[in-house]
C-alpha cells in the first residue's frame, strides 16, 4: 500500500491526525519526517504517547526519508507521512520526488507576517512561493484539516 | 473557596471544553478563579499553546488535565511540564475527577494525583435497563 496522506501539520501526530484521518485512514504507522525531532529522543517519546496503541511511529530526517521514499511507497504497510513545516515537505518532493502525489496542508497556525487561509491555516509569504514550488515539483497541494472538510485549493491557498 | 497553598488546575481541551468545564465546576463547587482555570488550543499552534500552559502555570504545583492523550493539548502540556513548578498531567478529564481536585488539592501531589486518576475512572458507569439480556451458551 502506497502512503496514504502526506501532510503538513505543525502538531504532527494529534487528534485530528489519529483519530479524524486515522479512524479514515487506518495507518498502520507513521513517519514523521523532521530533522530535528529526528534527533530528540524525549520528544519522540512524546509523539509515541499520542499514539498510545502500537501503531509504529518512525521519526527521520529528510535526507533519509528522499533515500526511503521509493521502497515505502512500494510497501504493503498503511502509512501517513507528516512534517510540520511546507519547507521539509518541498525538500522532500525536489527532483520530483512526489511528482503526481497529492500534498494535504493540515494544520499551520497564526503568527506575525501569517495571512489566513482558514481557520487553521495561516500562510506567509515565503510559504505561498514553497506551496508554488511543490506544485512545480509536480506535487498536488491543496487545504484540509479533516477527511470530512472541503479542500482548498491552489488559487485560494495564493490569496493574501 | 480561595487559592491559598494547594495545587492549582489547568484544563486544556479542543474547542470550548474547558471554559465549560470549569464553568460547570464553579457551579458545583464554588472556586477561585485561579484555583481552577480553562485553555482552549482553539487556533494556537503548539509552540503558542505550550507557552500559554507555562504563563499559566506559572511556579507553583499545577495539574494539567486534558481532555485527551492522542491530543495536541496533552503534547503541549507534557512539553510545558518539564519546566516551571511541580507538575502533572492528567489526560481524559471528566467533570467528577476536577470535583474531586477542588476538594482533595491540598493534599500531597504523589497523593493527589493517583487519587485523581481513579476518582475519574470510577465514576464512568453504564446503565442499560432495556439491552438484550446475554445470550448463554
């Protein structure tokens, strides 16, 4: 089974994730794609706590996660792929990585130099131009917090 | 009921959760506004609601109680909790268990805490006058 969500949520793994796209979905595990909580055992630990049933939870750095990518998505195993910024998800899709893979932006909250999108999605610039590169890259991106919510697509995801 | 040198609460949960809760036990019980505060993580990214949980907090012995444990709210006060005063964090607060903590916060926290924690799961029970009776082999 291919991954099944790739997806941009600055809280990583949490309700919504577990039990909105988790009850969905079904994942069998999840990566968490981040070069920084790739090195932080305490706060893996953390995350392991949120998902609390024996779903196996894997935390990489992106490097690691472009060598993985190919033999994941040719894996049997239900997986959802998170990072919590746009940045490591383009870095991850550069060469075309995710090319024809649809990239859900879930969850990025309000902060100064942040216009909203919706209620829980908050872009600055820099992030619009990252969102402008993935498609680029061939990816697909688009807005939804949970599986039942409309997507927002691309033209709105550009707005100010 | 005043603050004095007990243990203070938090309630953090998704939505308006917790403002009703501890609206509701002020109802029951009658409490300070400081003894017994809600958090909402409503449009709060985690960095925001784990800062919130600390200026709350504040240094004194606080009890974080979130309204679940595979939730950002439960993330964001285990991170908060590793600094400031004396803390715990209990996850999947029910009405029952923030009663019992109004009562019981002058106690010793390692006391508190277990008691707290069962307090809560005691008080969920299950009546089914009209079920299917069980099917006997």
């Amino acid at each position: 089974m291919p991954i099944l969500l790739f997806r941009v949520d600055e809280r990583l793994i949490h309700g919504q994730v577990v039990i909105g796209w988790g009850n969905e979905l079904r994942p069998e595990r999840y990566l968490v794609v981040d070069d920084e909580l790739s090195g932080s055992d305490w706060e893996q630990e953390l995350y392991r706590l949120a998902v609390g049933d024996g779903t196996e939870v894997s935390f990489l750095t992106v490097e690691r996660a472009r060598q993985e990518l190919l033999q994941w998505t040719a894996s049997e195993e239900r997986t959802l792929l998170l990072t919590r910024n746009i940045d490591s998800m383009l870095r991850l899709a550069r060469d075309r990585a995710l090319e024809g893979r649809a990239v859900n932006l879930g969850g990025i909250h309000h902060a100064e130099d942040r216009t909203r999108v919706r209620s829980y999605l908050y872009l600055d610039e820099a992030d619009r131009e990252r969102v402008r590169a993935l498609e680029a890259e061939g990816a697909h991106v688009s807005g939804r917090d949970l599986p039942g919510s409309l997507k927002v697509g691309l033209e709105d995801l550009q707005e100010e | 009921m005043s603050s004095g040198a007990g243990a203070r609460g938090l309630v953090v949960g998704h939505g308006t959760m917790a403002s009703g809760m501890v609206d509701a036990v002020r109802h029951i019980a009658g409490v300070a506004d400081d003894v017994l505060v809600g958090l909402s993580n409503e449009g709060k990214g985690p960095d925001a609601l784990k800062d919130e949980i600390g200026r709350l907090g504040g240094d004194g012995t606080v009890i974080v109680f979130t309204d679940m444990h595979a939730g950002s709210c439960a993330m964001a006060a285990r991170v908060a909790s590793r600094s400031g005063g004396r803390r715990a964090v209990i996850c999947g607060v029910n009405l029952p268990m923030l009663l019992e903590f109004v009562f019981h916060r002058n106690d010793p926290l390692d006391q508190l805490v277990p008691r707290l924690v069962e307090q809560g799961k005691s008080s969920i029970t299950a009546h089914m006058p009209n079920a299917d009776p069980p099917v006997s082999g």
